[in-house]
C-alpha cells in the first residue's frame, strides 16, 4: 500500500485506516436491597408487619394481590376498600404502580450485629 501523504497514482488510491470501535465496559447489575415496607402495605401483602422486600417484589405482590381479589382488569388495578385507603386512589394504571408504591417503601435499617 501506498503512504497516505502520496499522491493518486494510475488510479490507485492508498488504504484509509479505519479506527476500531471502543467498546463500554459493561457495569455489574445492582443487587436488588430490600427496603422496610410501611405497616398497611404490610398486612396487605402477607398480614404481618415487619415486612423486607425489594421494589420488584413489591410491585409483583400488588399485581398478585389485585388479581387474587378480582380487582385486576387489564393494565388496571380498580382498588377495593383496603388499597383505596392505603394508596389514596381508586384506581392505579400500570404506570401509576411505582408512584403509588414509593412512599411506603423505605430503606431498611441495617442488621444488628450479634455480641
């Protein structure tokens, strides 16, 4: 091949180097932390409080739960009493189910150490 400073010559043009992609470093997936669910969210999920899940897990548990009591229509949770009260809305799309969630999921304290 030809250097890139000469000239064409008959025709033949020199080879432009073609620079190779950089690829990202792929990040390792966050591990999931369970969050402290409020005392109402609690008893409707499993009838105790004290309970620790993650935000995937919660949001499974109500979509559970809504379609266990009938309430599940579609993408739309229509709230019986107990949600209505909890949440403070009738109904809850599928795009509504975080927002509602957020204030009675928080972070959990750490474990205690055993002395």
């Amino acid at each position: 091949t030809l250097p890139p400073n000469r000239p064409r010559v008959l025709g033949i043009m020199p080879k432009r180097r073609i620079a190779k992609k950089r690829r990202k470093k792929k990040r390792a997936a966050p591990t999931p932390t369970p969050l402290a669910c409020s005392e109402g969210l609690s008893r409707l999920f499993s009838g105790r409080a004290g309970l620790q899940i993650t935000r995937g897990q919660a949001v499974s548990k109500l979509w559970a739960t809504a379609k266990a009591r009938g309430v599940q229509r579609g993408k739309t949770i229509h709230c019986d009493a107990e949600m209505t009260a909890l949440f403070g809305a009738s109904t809850l799309g599928f795009s509504d189910v975080a927002a509602a969630l957020a204030p009675h999921l928080s972070r959990a304290p750490p474990p205690q150490p055993l002395v």
